[in-house]
C-alpha cells in the first residue's frame, strides 16, 4: 500500500512540476484570447467605447491631438516626445547612442563620460538627424482598393495599388508641404496617409554616460528587475536658430506612475505579424527564425571569443555585439514562443474562429472561403526552395572578408571579358590598377575572418547538409574549425598578393579558380536570381491573397482589434502590474537602491561598473526613489523613447525595454507575464538633480519651459 501511494505521489509530482504547462494541457481546449493581436490602436480609430467601459476613462478630442503632436519619431527607428513648450525632446540613450560621437570635440569622449550643457548656447547639432511629427491623418482606403481591384492579375492588381499609394503620397506633399506616407493597415484592408512635419535642426542637451544609459548590458537587456538610465535629452531649434515654441508637449510628473493608474504608451512601434494566418507563423518558425537565430547567436559567441583573445579592443567588440546581443534575444523569443505549443493554439482557434464566420455566409465563403488554402500554398512552395536559398545567399554582414573579395574578383572578372568601351568606368586601362590593388581590404581582422568562416560551413550544412556539392566543394564535407582550415588552406582571397596576381590572369582563370570563396559566389549566383525571381512571384500572390484576407478581418473584426505595427503612432493602454518569473513575484518598482546592489554584487565589474560620480552622488540624493517600473502596455521594437504618460497627458516615465516574456510579441500579445520596462519620471529627476547636477533641465521639466 506504502509503495502504490509512493508511485502515486512520484506520478503527481512529474506531472505537476517536472511536465511543461503544454503537456498538462489539452490543445484542443485551448482558445483564443481577447487581445492576442494586441493593443496598439491608431489614433484615428481609437478604442472610446473600449477605454471608458474599462478604466472609466474619455478621452475627449482635444486631448487625443495634443497627445498626437506631442509625440515624434526620432531618427529612423525611435520614438520621442516634447516635453517642454521650448522644443525639449525625450527620448532613450540607447537612441543617440550610436550619434554622440558625431557631436563631440577633440579630446572629449561623450559616450563615455556623458554631456550636459549647461546653457543653451552649450546645446550641440546633431548633423543629419531628423525628428518628425505627425501632423496630418486621411482615410485614402477608398481610392487605394478602387485603383488595386481595377487589376486583372494579382501583379498587376499589387502593381495599380503601388502607383495610386505613389500618386496619392505626391499630391497630398505638394498640397500640404509635408512628408506624406501611405501606411497599409489590416493586411491592406485599410490605408491611411500619414503627413509629417520634420525638424531637422535638433541639437543634444543632455545623455548620460553609456555604462549606465545601457546598464546591464546584454546580460539584462529583455530581463527585469532593471536599473537602468536610458533616457536623453535634445532640443528642436526653428530656422531662426532659436529653441522651437510648441504647445504640444507632455508636462512632466514628479510623482510618476500609481498602482492600478491608466498608463498610456504613445509611439511608433516598428513591425508586428499578429494578423497572420498560421501557415505564415509555421513558415517563420522552421525558416526564417531558425535560421536568424543560429547566425545571431553564433555571432555573439564570436565576439565573446574575441573579447577573451583581445581584451585590448574588448570595448570596440563589445560595442558591436551589443546589438548582435539584443537581435539575438529577440529572435530567440520570438522563436520560442512559436514554438509554445500553447500559444500557437491561440492562434490556430484566432484563425478557425475566422474561417468559420466566412464559411457560415455563403456570398463571403464563395469569394473568400479560398484565401487560407491559397497561403498554405504559397508557403509550401517557398519552403521547396528555402534553405538552398538561404545557404546560397549568405549576408556579407555575417561573412568574411574573404567572400567580400571573392565577389570583387567575379565583378572584375566580369568586367574584363567586355570590349572596353562596355566597362564600368572603374574597370578602364587608366583606373584598372587602382581597382585591382583595392580589392584587399584595408584593414582585416584575421581572428574574426576566420571564425566568420566557421560560422559560413555551419550554416550551410544546418541548411543544404554536409554531403551537398557546395559543401564537399568549399569544406570538403566538414564543419567548425576543420571547415575553416580547409577552406582557408585552399584559398587565393587571403592575401594582398595572391588576389593581385589572380586579378591579372585571364577572366575565365578567375571564373575557374579553385579558390573556395570564389567557387561559392559563380556556383550560386545564377541560383539566387532564380530564387529571387521565385520569391517575388510567391510573394506577389500572397501579398493579393493578404489583401483580400484582410478585408475579410476588417469585415468581421473591424477596428475592435488594432492593425499589426507598421512604425506609425500608436496608443496603447496599460497599468502597472506585478508577474510571476524564476520562482517568484516581480515588482512594480525598483529604486536606487537596487542597482547599487547589482554594482557591489557583481564586484564593479562590467557591464554593472558605475561612473565615478554615481559611487559618490549628492547628499540630498534619495536611494529609495523609484528608478525603473513595468506595465502592461503592449509594446515592440520602435517604441524605444516613447512617453509614458497618465491620464492627465503627463510622462510618468521613458519606455526603454520589454521583459523576456515580452518577445514573442512579434506574433502574439500576452497580458500574464508581457511587461513593459521604463525609467520612472522621479528616477529620471533624480538623477538629473543629484547625481550628474544638471538641474537646468531638471528645472525645464518641472516647469515645461525655459527657467528665467
């Protein structure tokens, strides 16, 4: 009896704590929840019915636009707001980054050690940076799907769409004097165009130094608790040179966010794939993320590598693997949550819940009743070819420099069999010398050369095996550092002299060479024209068949469920809420107390090192002060810099991050455990005061203007 309740207990104990959550599940059960496409609504359909029933809250229309305008898109991949009637602009660090070498003088090192200026005068331009505010808003749906469905072929209906989004971009532009984008929303079920007005006089006024504006480093990007100071400060100037006057623009609070308090994110979330069908995810799944995931994570272990080898130049290679480091992590969640058994039967009872409205009316089943079939099709026949193509178009960003002069040494060669009247001006008698002794790079960084290369047979093999021709041909059938050696050992790419002397044979000699780059790039580049060519057909069809899909989402759906992200402005409810993670509860909040804790835990070493003056802030200086905070908000990459604002249209923070369970946001949206990560307003005014005294801008926010 003793040893049947012992199994017993054995038994119970596996399932509940050893069996994942799916296993215990029946997937059959599973269904589809209410904000699984998200909450990221525009502006022109926001959710009124939705909010008020919820959190009790109307947004009139007044202040639904001075929320519009005073949000921006800064640079090319970044939210921002105003924040003071005189042109100051919030935004992340981990935005301008990239740009503060750009601004600084000689002998100053502004990534490493910050700025603030102290006047306006001290406020530096930053050359060829734009912000842009959207300014315009029309519903052109109409004229869009008029123009698409005069097509008689689905390429010649893609074909009359692109030119009436064309037409419609240049005239509403000249009309208005703005930058007007026609955006696709609903799978091309609805179009807005969107005008921007553009400021491109905008000039630093404040960032902190880059150990604590990316704290944490990779270790703690997408993970929380976080401690981190990625919040800056530039300011828009007019053309007469002067700080621009809005009145469009975010007061700051300096009490910041409250339990259980409406909490808007407003910004320009990037791009999100929510609405499509599950043959499109399955797609992504076996393809294109397992294949973005092998390479970025490959990728980040070379340069942990050649951070151990060179510690030297340990701060240039960590500069580049942090945003290897922070794609790798997004590819890795996304591809984990596709893979969650439980989430995909979300999104399989979404899409028969669909199919059954459509065949349940017999007008919408007839015209519409094809389309999922039709993308299971498409999908099937650009997986026949998608792991050649992968293997035979290999990104020069993730290869050596070898490949690089192996596809020079073809061009030239290229080149040289035409008369050479024919020749690209470069390849002629009086510049051919030159051309030819640069085709080695300059500078070429061997170890890495060489573990790119390692990197280049393993994929392969991942993707066509190690028994292809390709394969036999440049590794000889092997992979890791035996591949390598091979293929290098046979190589005439790598060194000055070999590639000068090969340059100078007969075209067909270097066409013919032995040379395993070089064999690659002519045994491959036919084949990816024709992959190519095959894609964009694929693509052409799907893209119609979308079309339709999303007409048929609109019709059941309508704007109760938000279009997928397109880097347009979005406004996404949310509150400040706990989860479970790693055994235990997160908190809302962490303070300052906390990333002194990280500091002293980890012995001050990197990426959890402190500038000097934040081991030695002000006496005033309040440890306990709420530094980062999560919330519900639904947001995804784009949305880095966006305000995060109350009900009274105040920042109560600077999004800055997700959590790790926010990453399969790219496909499904999660309200157990999807956090948005953000610097607190208090944090913020914290440190500005009392630690890297630049009370200027402290005073500015506090009061939305200039201090007399």
């Amino acid at each position: 009896m003793k040893k049947e309740l012992f199994k017993s207990l054995v038994l119970f104990i596996l399932f509940v704590f050893i069996l994942p959550i799916s296993a215990q599940t029946n997937l059959d059960t599973v269904k589809a929840q209410k904000f699984d496409t998200g909450k990221m609504w525009t502006f022109e359909d926001y959710p009124h019915d939705y909010i008020k029933s919820t959190y009790g809250f109307n947004a009139s229309e007044d202040w639904l636009k001075k929320v519009r305008l005073s949000a921006l898109i800064f640079g090319g991949g970044c939210s921002a707001s105003f924040v003071s009637e005189d042109g100051l602009i919030m935004t992340n660090h981990h935005c301008v980054d990239g740009i503060l070498g750009s601004v600084q003088k000689e002998g100053e090192n502004i990534p490493k050690n910050g700025f603030f200026a102290p006047t306006l005068a001290d406020e530096r331009k930053i050359p060829n940076l734009t912000v842009r505010q959207l300014v315009l808003t029309e519903d052109v749906t109409a004229p869009v799907l008029e123009a698409m469905n005069s097509g008689k072929t689905d390429a010649e209906k893609i074909e009359k769409r692109a030119a009436k989004i064309k037409e419609l971009e240049t005239t509403y532009g000249q009309e208005s004097g703005l930058s007007c984008r026609v955006t696709s929303l609903y799978n091309g079920a609805k179009f807005s165009l969107y005008g921007f007005k553009s400021y491109n006089d905008i000039r630093l006024a404040y960032s902190n130094e880059r150990v604590v504006g990316l704290y944490g480093g990779d270790p703690d990007n997408f993970t929380y608790p976080r401690y981190d100071a990625d919040f800056a400060f530039v300011r828009a100037y007019d053309e007469a040179g002067k700080p621009m006057k809005t009145e469009n623009f975010f007061k700051f609070s300096q009490n910041g966010a409250i339990d259980n308090e409406l909490l808007f994110v407003v910004g320009n979330p990037g791009s999100t794939q929510r609405l499509k069908t599950v043959a499109q995810l399955e797609y992504y799944k076996d393809v294109t993320y397992r294949n973005s995931v092998f390479v970025l994570n490959r990728l980040f272990s070379i340069y942990d590598e050649l951070i151990a080898e060179e510690p030297a130049k340990a701060d240039e290679y960590r500069g580049q693997q942090f945003f290897i480091g922070n794609s790798a992590k997004v590819s890795t969640g996304v591809l984990s949550g596709l893979n969650d058994p439980i989430f995909m039967a979300r999104k399989k009872d979404f899409e028969k819940k669909l199919k059954n409205a459509v065949m349940a009316k017999p007008e919408l089943k007839e015209k519409y009743g094809h389309l999922w079939d039709g993308i299971v099709q498409t999908r099937s026949e650009a997986k026949k070819f998608a792991f050649e193509n992968a293997a035979y178009a290999i990104s020069p960003r993730t290869s050596s420099s070898y490949l690089a002069t192996a596809r020079k040494l073809i061009t030239l060669a290229a080149e040289l069999k035409k008369v050479e009247a024919d020749r690209g001006t470069d390849y002629k008698a009086d510049k051919l010398e030159a051309t030819i002794n640069g085709l080695f790079p300059a500078q070429v960084n061997i170890r890495l050369d060489y573990k790119l290369t390692k990197l280049m047979a393993d994929y392969m093999i991942m993707n066509i095996g190690k028994d292809h021709q390709l394969v036999k041909k440049m590794f000889n059938g092997l992979g890791g550092n035996a591949a390598a050696d091979y293929a290098l050992k046979n190589s005439s790419v790598t060194s000055k002299e070999n590639i000068i002397e090969l340059a100078k044979k007969d075209p067909e000699a270097i066409l013919n060479s032995n040379d395993p780059f070089i064999y690659y790039v002519v045994n491959t580049q036919e084949k990816v024209k024709e992959f190519a060519a095959k894609t964009k057909e694929i693509q052409t069809t799907e893209q119609a068949l979308e079309s339709q899909l999303g007409q048929v989402l609109f019709a059941v759906f309508g704007t109760s469920i938000p279009p997928d992200a397109t880097f347009t402005l979005r406004i996404s409810d949310g509150v400040m809420k706990s989860y479970n993670y790693n055994g235990t509860i997160a908190p809302t909040i962490t303070t300052f107390y906390g990333m002194y804790d990280r500091y002293y835990s980890h012995k001050k070493q990197y990426p959890w090192d402190l500038p000097e003056r934040w081991t030695k802030p002000a006496p005033e200086f309040n440890y306990s002060v709420p530094y980062n905070f999560i919330s519900t908000n639904d947001i995804i990459g784009g949305n880095s810099g966006s305000a995060i604002i109350n009900t009274k249209a105040e920042v109560v923070g600077a999004v800055f991050d997700g959590n790790m369970e926010s990453l399969a946001g790219n496909f499904i949206y999660t309200t157990e455990a999807n956090r948005t990560v953000s610097v607190a307003s208090q944090g913020i005014l914290e440190i500005l005061k009392n630690i890297t005294n630049a009370k200027r801008i402290a005073e500015e926010l506090k009061l939305g203007k200039l201090s007399d």
